[in-house]
C-alpha cells in the first residue's frame, strides 16, 4: 500500500475527531465610540479572502497596524509572539533566517539545503533563507501558517509558512514616515506614500534606511561586530483598467552592508594533529559581548538582492477569477564568516553566492455560496552559483605527521577553495476545493503533484605550503529527480457566528539533495525527500460580545527523513591525520506532538490582555549512525534541534485618554522559552554525554513601551525596550567538532531601547 493510500485511510480516521484549534490575532482596540472588542484579519491562507478566525488552519496574522505599534523592525521580531515558532538571525550571517515552525525547519544556509518552511513576499516564493531577513516595510500584514501547506503553496512547505503581504496602493492618498533613535547607535528612517496617478492607476514608493553599531565589540581592536548597516526600497503599481481586470506590478531593492556576525567559542580548539591550538575553560565563561576575530579577516556580511512581481488577475465571470503571478529574483552576497570564533584562524571562510529565480503560477479561483476550489500549476528555475574559501592556517600549526614523514614539524598555510552551481526546476499542479455540505458544515479537500530536478557540481582544491595537504576533489552527481503526491483533508463545523471547531490532515514533502561540503569520496552523498504527514484538531471561539477570543490547536506531526548534517572524523589514507568530515544523512523518523494556545481578552474600554502558549514533544523514533556502536547504530536518543518543550507569552496594553484627545498607551510582554538543543550534534559522538554549549537552558525575556498619539492618530511618539533585563542567552549554534574541535554559539540582541517618532496622512 502506497504512502498516499495509506495516510488518505489515516486522515479519513482522523476526520471523526474535532477539538481544539490555534490562532493569534491582532489585539487592536477598535474605536472608542464602539463597544470594545477584538479585532478579526481577513485572510488569504488559503489562497481565497476569508475571515481568519474561519479559516480552518492554525494561523497566526498580523496586521500592518499592530507591527507599528509594537514597534516591530524586523521578522525576528515577532519571536515569541506565535506558539511553537523559532525565528531568529541565521548562524554567522546578518542576512539569513532561522526558520522552525512546530519543530520542523532547516537552519543551515548552505545553498544545497532548501529551506522547510516556505517563505512569500506578494505570493513569491524565496528559495532561501539567505536574504530572508526582512525588515518590516510598509506591509499591510503578516501571516504565520503552521504545519504542512503543499497544497496550495509554491514549494517546500513542509514546515508551514510565512507571508509578508505589501499594502496595495489606491485612489485614496496615504503617506507615512517615521524615524528612530536607540542606544548601540542606532538609527532607522523608514518613508512610503501612495497615491492616485490617474483614474485607474495608482502608485506606492517606499523606502528605508536602517544602521545599529555593534553589539560585539573586539576587546583588543574595538572592531564592532553583529551591527546593522541596511537600506531597502519598493515600487508598487496597480492598475484597474477595468472592473474585471486588474494589474498589480511590484519591483524591490535590498542592500545590507553590516559587519561579522559572530559567537562564541565553547570549548578548546585543536589542530590536525590533535595539540591544544587555544585552550578555553571547560564551561565557557558567561558571553559579554566581546570576541576575538582572526586579524585580517575583513569584517563585511554583504548581501544585495532586487526582484519584480507582476500579478495579474482577471474575473471571467462573477464566480470564475484568473491569476498569474510571474516573478524573478536576484541575490548575491559576500559574506565572511569566522567559524571558530577566536582570534585563531581555524576555519575563517568567505562565502560568496550568486543566486537567480525564476517563477510562474497559474491559479484559477472558482466559487460559489457552497463551493469554493483553487486550482493551479507552478514553475520555478533557480540557478544557484557560489565561491568560498576556506582560511585554515592554524588548523594545520605544528602539524607532527606519522613515520614516514615525521621530520615535517612546523607550520603551513592551508586554504581550501571551493566552486559550485546547482540548477533546480520545480514544477506542481496543486488542487484545493472547499464545500458547504450544510450552513455549518464544510468539507475540504487538495492535492499537490511535485516534481523537481536538481543539477549539481563541485570542484574543491587545496592550497598548502605542504606538499602533503595539496589535493583536490570533483564531486558531479547524477541529476536527482523527486516527486511526490500529497494531500490535505479537513472538515469544519461552525457551532455558532463565533465558534467553530474543524480536524485537518496535510502532508508536506521536501525534496532531496547533494551534500554541499562534499570534500571527498566519503562526504560526496546524495540524501532523500523529507516528508511530513500532520493531524490537527482545533476550534477558534469568540465570546462576551466579542471581548473574548480563545483559539486552541492539538496536533501530532510523523516527520521522516529529517535531512541531518552531522560532523565526523576519518583518517587520512596517505598520512594518517584525522581529517574532519561533514555529512548529511536522512535522520529516518521524528514524532513530534503538541498543542497552542492563544488568547485575548478586552475586559474594559483601553485594557487587552493576551496570551500565547506552545508545547511541544519531539522524539527521534529512528536515526541512525554507524558511529554510535555504543547505541546499536542509533542516535535516537539525542534532542532534536530547536524545539522547546514550552514557548509562552503573556503581555497586555492600557491606553489612556488624556485631554484635548490625544492618549497614551502603555504595553508590556513577558516572553518564555524551555530549554532547548541549538544543533543536531548535541551529545558527543558514540556517547550520550550532551554538549553542554549546544543548548540553551530556559529563560525570560521582557519588553515595554510607552506610545502617545495625538487626537487624529496622525502623529505618536514612542519609547520601546526591549530585553530589559538584559538576559544572556543563546539563538543557535554550529556544531564542526571535527574540524579543529570547533563548537561555536550565538547569541541574542542584549537589553537596548528605541525612540521613534511617525507621521501619517
């Protein structure tokens, strides 16, 4: 029995239970002559507009309004405020995201791992997580979906996905601008407006500029590192030549010109021959901010990127809606990365990507009272190119080789070199219909073809004043092919006008690849498709004359395949040196069960009080590695990465009516996150001993701020802090023990505060 038969049984059983389901909404007081209550956000989760509280998914949206007033710059900003979420910076970049939704994710931004949770500006898919790092600019909302989307969305949504969604320009004139001051030095501009051009199009510019010093400060250079240094600008169009067809056109421009992202080292280095390269206490002392960086390594994480977006959408009829969405997309960086994280230069590497993508979606929309169904088809060609080299001098420092060839005693230069492309074509055709069997009861079903072909080749060589350590390595694999059939299957029963209960079913599938650091015959592996099959049960409420909203979601994930880079050590067929190994292999089977909470109350006019809460149990059922011959082959008994027992966050505002009109509003939020692993390493290798620097043990973090707006909403000024009591923590972590014992953390933004002053009209 195929796997497509076997979990269509499995969702047709799950379909009989209904309990409780997630959604975080927007806590936004509505206007003070009306009666206080909770304000709903329509939608396009589904690729149609519906209320989110009917849309019969675990969602979390975010309005462009809330974002201001919280005073949110970027993505990772909203860490915290949705259940089960993990988005912070990648791991040595300033420009790439770390993604897990509900313990599925992929923090690795090596352009041979695609991501698992699917990111999209205006419906574009991005391919990778280098470049995600978005600040927040004139958005009209944001959408957080939780578990498998594939049925609907571009491609590798196996973790969920987020949407940013840009306000469209109209006939109405609307403009905004607002600037910000902070400690670390910082200071942000942002600016848009829109506007009529003529009858039928209308225009939107807008644009920003962002720079912080840095948190990380070299105590012996004062060089800063982990700063800020970005601009950004959008150009909207959109044209209504008629009442039946519309025309929205969308060109954006990014640059980042930051310094290093760095961490901290956790354990002593080590050279190829295994001597003490910098000894380091056994428990790393408390991070202060303050690093060591090779000398001479230029401190620079550049990224520039620019992309267009034309949808167009045509109504055939009054129930029959067409759109195409064709988009292309340009990425380079240059980014220099210190992976040890000392003043050493045991792996010093710059990483330098040039990416181009293209796409097009078909969709065709149909509906009626009792029936709605997306139908589509989509195309994506990525060509992904990269330079990298790698600055390894002291990993090879007072090398002592094995007979015969032990009167070489000293120290070489050692830089590795590295070139490849990958070409990947994605094609899908995807169904979703949705049907009203009863005024209370819909049924829903979607299906999603996959195919995808990935081109793939490498070329490594090695620079050495050593003979012994020159060599080079071509790794051209066969082109890999994947497809995959998934499915999604729910039903929704609306109990009331404010609550309704639903069980979903959804399967994801990523496919497979190359190993991206393949520098031999062991490394150079292909690895297989990750698949998910996800069962849900929820139910979104309203009560007290919509002053109450209580929506819940349960939840059990079969995760197989989990696509695992993990570190290792083999010797050297000619000299007998150990020499670092990094693979990827499939981890075979996760279990991953939970439940979310969220909640917002309004008990009196200018007070709201809410809640979200998260729980997860994550258990490798199956993973093996032949190293661990302590354990049968197995590692199963090791933490997945990035996924908390307990994520939850309680916060609240009270706005206060001052004379002559204006107000002042007063918000605070406590934020808890579990202990949890920051990499797939995280014991030592054939033990069961945990790498103490590889997690990160529970804490709390805090934030405030204090808002006054004028009588006309027009003009605010706001105080925000963030971190406030200045919490030491850990966001991710690299785990390249076999190469010179490198183990290096990550840290989050220390306590810092921010001025900000907007304008509207």
């Amino acid at each position: 029995m195929n796997r497509l038969v076997k979990t269509a049984l499995l969702a047709g059983a799950a379909m009989g239970a209904i309990a409780s389901a997630a959604y975080a909404q927007d806590a936004r007081v509505q206007d003070a002559e009306q009666a206080s209550s909770v304000e709903d956000i329509i939608v396009t989760a589904r690729r149609t507009e519906e209320s989110a509280q009917k849309t019969p998914l675990a969602l979390t949206a975010f309005s462009g309004e809330t974002l201001e007033r919280t005073g949110s710059q970027q993505v990772t900003d909203l860490q915290g405020a949705v259940p089960n979420l993990n988005l912070v910076q990648g791991r040595g970049s300033s420009n790439s995201t770390n993604i897990y939704i509900r313990g599925v994710g992929q923090p690795d931004a090596l352009q041979t791992f695609d991501p698992a949770v699917g990111v999209y500006v205006d419906d574009v898919y991005y391919s990778r997580i280098r470049g995600s790092q978005f600040d927040l600019l004139d958005l009209e909302r944001v959408e957080i979906l939780r578990g498998p989307q594939g049925t609907l969305y571009g491609k590798n949504t196996i973790g969920g996905a987020m949407k940013l969604v840009s306000r469209r320009p109209g006939q109405e004139f609307r403009a905004r601008a607002s600037a910000a001051y902070g400690d670390y030095d910082l200071m942000e501009f942002q600016g848009a407006v829109s506007g009529p051009v003529t009858d039928t199009l209308a225009l939107g510019l807008s644009a920003l500029h962002s720079e912080r010093g840095g948190y990380v400060v070299d105590p012996a250079t004062g060089a800063e590192y982990n700063d800020k240094n970005t601009s950004a600008a959008r150009a909207s169009l959109a044209w209504d030549p008629t009442a039946t067809f519309r025309v929205d056109l969308n060109v954006d421009y990014s640059k980042d010109d930051a310094g290093m992202t760095v961490g901290q080292a956790q354990n002593s280095l080590t050279n190829l021959s295994g001597q003490i390269a910098l000894a380091l206490p056994a428990v790393a002392p408390e991070y202060d901010f303050r690093t060591r960086t090779t000398p001479g390594l230029p401190n620079e994480t550049r990224l520039e990127t620019w992309g267009s977006a034309l949808r167009m959408t045509w109504d055939l009829s009054d129930r029959l809606t067409l759109k195409s969405i064709t988009s292309y997309r340009e990425l380079n960086t240059d980014d220099y990365i210190d992976f040890d994280a000392t003043q050493l230069e045991i792996a010093d590497a710059l990483v330098a990507v040039d990416q181009k993508q293209t796409s097009q979606e078909f969709q065709l929309n149909y509906s009626t009272d009792r029936l709605t169904a997306v139908g589509g088809v989509y195309w994506l060609k990525e060509k992904v190119g990269s330079h990298q080299e790698s600055y390894n001098d002291d990993l090879t420092a007072n090398l002592l080789y094995p007979a015969p060839f032990d009167f070489l005693n000293g120290t070489y230069t050692f830089t590795r070199f590295i070139d490849d492309k990958l070409e990947t074509t994605s094609k899908a055709i995807f169904g979703n219909v949705s049907y009203a069997v009863t005024d209370a009861l819909r049924l829903s079903a979607g299906v999603r073809y996959t195919e995808e072909e990935k081109e793939y080749d490498r070329f490594t060589y090695v620079t050495s004043s050593s003979p012994f350590l020159v060599s080079s390595y071509g790794f051209a694999p066969p082109t890999g092919n994947w497809d995959d059939t998934s499915i999604m299957l729910s039903a929704d029963y609306q109990l009331s006008d404010d609550a309704m209960v639903y069980a979903r079913y959804a399967q994801g599938f990523k496919s497979g690849g190359f190993n991206g650091r393949a520098n031999s015959a062991t490394e150079a592996t292909a690895y297989d498709p990750e698949t998910a099959d996800t069962f849900e049960v929820g139910a979104k409420t309203t009560f007290w004359d919509r002053r109450l909203r209580l929506n819940i979601a349960s939840f059990l994930t079969k995760y197989e395949n989990f696509q695992a880079r993990v570190s290792g050590v083999e010797n050297d067929p000619i000299t007998g040196i150990p020499v670092g190994v990094l693979s990827v292999i499939n981890a075979g089977e996760l279990d991953i069960f939970g439940f979310e909470l969220e909640g917002v109350v309004v008990p009196t006019r200018g007070l709201t009080l809410d809640a979200q809460v998260g729980f997860l149990d994550a258990d490798y059922k199956e993973f093996n590695d032949t190293r661990f011959t302590k354990f049968g082959g197995s590692r199963a008994f090791q933490d997945p990465a990035f996924s908390p027992k307990w994520t939850v966050r309680v916060g609240g505002q009270y706005e206060w009516a001052l004379d002559g009109g204006s107000s002042v509003t007063v918000g605070a939020a406590a934020k808890y996150r579990s202990r949890m692993a920051l990499a797939v390493d995280n014991t030592l290798v054939n033990t069961d001993t945990e790498i103490a620097g590889m997690y990160q043990d529970a804490y709390w973090l805090y934030d405030a701020r204090v808002v006054w707006s004028d009588a006309a909403d027009r003009y605010s000024v706001g105080l925000y802090g963030q971190n406030l009591a200045d919490e030491v923590y850990k966001t991710d972590a690299q785990e390249f023990s076999s190469i010179g014992n490198i183990r290096t953390a990550y840290y989050g933004a220390p306590r810092t505060w921010m001025v900000k002053v907007t304008a509207k009209y």
